[in-house]
C-alpha cells in the first residue's frame, strides 16, 4: 500500500480511537480513506467512485483494530470486481510498475495523462494513451521502466495514436520543464470574452500553478490609490470614461480613458512579472489590461519564455448572450450592465484587436472553450520548439 504516514513499529502505535491499523511485515500504517481514493484513481476510477469505494471499505473494517494488507487487498477486490482501472481484476497497493533513473517513482497513468495534456489532446484521449503506456510495460513482462526509456516509449505511443505533432509537443515541452526558464503566458481581450476561465484551464493542463488576473491587481490597488488621485482605476474598464469625463461620449474617450486605467494596472502586472521571475515559476495572468504596447515584454525575454495571446468574441451577438451566462454564475455581475456598455466594450475590444494586429499578438476568437483551449496549448509549445530551433541555429 502506498506510504499514508509515518509508519509505527508493530505494538508501538500510538492509541487513537477508532483508528483502524494496516498491518504489513510488523509495520502498521493508519488505514485512510484519502490514500485509498488517490490510490484508485491513479489506475484510472474516477473520483465519484473512488470516494464510494474508500467509504464501503471504511464501514466494512468499522469496529477493526488491525487489519493485514492482504486482507485489506482481498476485501477490496470483492467490492471492486473487474474493475476498469485493472486489465486481470487483480488490485495491488503497491505500484506495479517503478520508474527509475534519478531516483524511484511509481508509474501513474494519471501523472502521465496530465503531462500529456500538454501535447493539446483531449483529457479522454490523453487517458487512454497513458493506458495503452502502462499496457505495452506491462506487456514486456517488467514492472520497472526507466525514465528515458519510458519517454521513448510515451512518444512513439502518441505518434501512432494520436500523430507526429502531438509527439513532437509533448518532447518539446518536457524539455521545456527541464530547461529552467518559466513560461509567462499571457492572455489579454475584453470584459467577457472568457480569458479567466481559459488561463485556469490552460494553467491546470499545462501544470502551471500560478494564475493572476489583472482584476485582483486592480482591485489591490484601488485599497492603495484613492479615487481623487486615480479616478478611472475605480471603473470597470468600460465606463472608465465616465469618471475622467462625465457627458463625453464616442470612440475616443472610451479608449482613451482605458489605456490610462491599463496604463496603471500594468505597475502591478509588472510587478507579478517580476516576482514570477525572482522566484522562477511559470505563470499565467490574464486580464483586460493587459495591452499590446504597455508592457515591455523584451525585459523578460532572455531568461523566460513569454507568450502573448488576445482573446476575442468576434460574433457580437455571442458576445451579448455570453453576458447572460456570466450573469448566473456570479451573483455581483448585472447581465444588463454588461448589455447597457456593450458598444463601449466593442470599442475597446476593436482597439485591443488593431493593437494585436500590429504588434503581431496571435488572435484567439473564443467561439469554442475547448478549441480555444487546445489553440493556446498548441501556440505555446510550438512558440517553444521555435525558441530550440533558433537557439541551436544560433
């Protein structure tokens, strides 16, 4: 069974009641519920009945003291079955297969499948390509694989089943995590346009565990910066205007009152920058002011890979029924003052777009989440491999 906590020598265990004692070889473990799920899902049950298994086996060894590991590993068999996450009905807690070279890890189809997110497959898809992995080791009669051998083995995998790019992305960005530069992904675009929800997933596939939007910025420094002495840094992006010119109306005194909004918010979008860098850690930050132009992004160059992306709702009428949605998932957004500003928030979205264009920011139209998700995961990693080929031309 997978280590659950410190381990007691046999009669030594401290006495905690109701706690139920794994016993295996004279050492006791504390049965837990938490390792039993993670266990399970590592070979590939999903959460929902994991979590029901773990409470079946927890109610059946109620009253228990100890337990031996066999015949915990029994017990589970008869609740499980054929499950799918085994290939025989067999269920071991300990891993079957060992991943060597700097040091010993256990093989998991889960840990796999997350890093294959990276080469843009679907999370289905990026499962069972770890299954058949975990299928063609076991198949040579092994339970140990090493390191290398098993990327090896992982992109020859993805190039038969999935094909060449995805292959060569998913090398890129293993070297990529081996390199010691980390990733600045930036995602910019409108109010409403889905770039916090994009950022978080992008983050979650790509195992980037810092993402920031521009809005906790801004947020942070409204407390910081009084309205007398920043007016339009206490506005939403799209009536900025109003506190900076009240009665004005047209394209100019809307774009012109974000870029000084932007133009403050950047401080601190530098300052994120600047931490992510003095600590080395990737990061992801979104956020509508984030504006081509503002930020100087060659500083960051030489020593992290930076990316930046504009996500847009080009279909206005998409756009508008959007507001809808965002209205019934947080409670402190008006659908109808989204709608009310809509030509503003099209006025800044165009000025965003000419800026893109110029300043040669790919263009994300966000028509589908998923899509959109795996466009930004596939842009930056071959953002990457030109990065490797450039240095080794260089």
């Amino acid at each position: 069974m997978a280590s659950q906590s410190q381990s007691h020598p046999s009669g030594a265990a401290p006495e905690l009641p109701g706690r139920i004692w794994v016993e295996d070889a004279g050492r006791r473990r504390p049965f837990m519920r938490g390792i039993m799920v993670h266990s399970l899902m590592a070979r590939g049950m999903p959460f929902e009945d994991a979590y029901r298994v773990a409470n079946r086996m927890r109610d059946r060894l109620r009253g228990r003291d100890v337990v031996s590991k066999t015949e915990l590993a029994t017990s589970l068999r008869t609740l499980v079955g054929a499950a799918p996450f085994t290939e025989d009905g067999e269920v071991s807690f300990t891993p079957d297969i060992q991943v060597t070279g700097a040091g010993r890890l256990a093989f998991s189809k889960g840990i796999l499948s997350q890093s294959l997110l990276a080469a843009a497959l679907d999370p289905n898809e990026a499962f069972d390509v770890a299954r058949e992995i975990e299928r063609a080791v076991l198949a040579r009669g092994r339970r140990e694989i090493d390191r290398g051998d098993l990327r090896e083995l992982t992109h020859r995998t993805l190039a038969e089943t999935s094909g060449a790019a995805a292959a060569q992305r998913y090398l890129v960005w293993r070297r990529h995590q081996e390199s010691n530069r980390p990733l600045l992904l930036l995602l910019g675009g409108a109010t409403g346009v889905g770039k916090t929800s994009l950022a978080l997933e992008v983050a979650h596939r790509l195992g980037i565990g810092r993402v920031l939007s521009t809005d906790s910025i801004r947020q942070i420094m409204r407390i910081m910066l009084s309205p007398d002495l920043v007016p339009t840094l206490h506005a939403s992006s799209y009536d900025a205007w109003q506190a900076v010119a009240p009665g004005r109306e047209g394209d100019d005194v809307v774009v012109e009152a974000f870029r000084t909004q932007a133009t403050s918010v950047c401080v601190g979008a530098r300052a994120s920058l600047d931490r992510a860098m003095a600590e080395n850690s990737s990061l992801v930050l979104d956020g509508v002011a984030i504006v081509p132009g503002l930020l100087d992004l060659d500083a960051y160059a030489d020593s992290a890979d930076v990316i930046f992306l504009m996500v847009a709702a080009l279909d206005e009428q998409a756009f508008a029924a959007r507001f809808g949605s965002r209205a019934k998932t947080a409670q402190a957004r008006s659908e109808h003052r989204y709608l009310q500003h809509l030509d503003d928030i099209l006025r800044i979205q165009d000025h965003l777009l000419d800026l893109a264009d110029h300043h040669d920011v790919p263009i994300v139209d966000n028509v589908s989440f998923d899509r959109s998700v795996l466009f930004i995961i596939r842009h930056a990693v071959e953002a990457l491999r030109q990065r490797e080929k450039s240095d080794g031309d260089g």
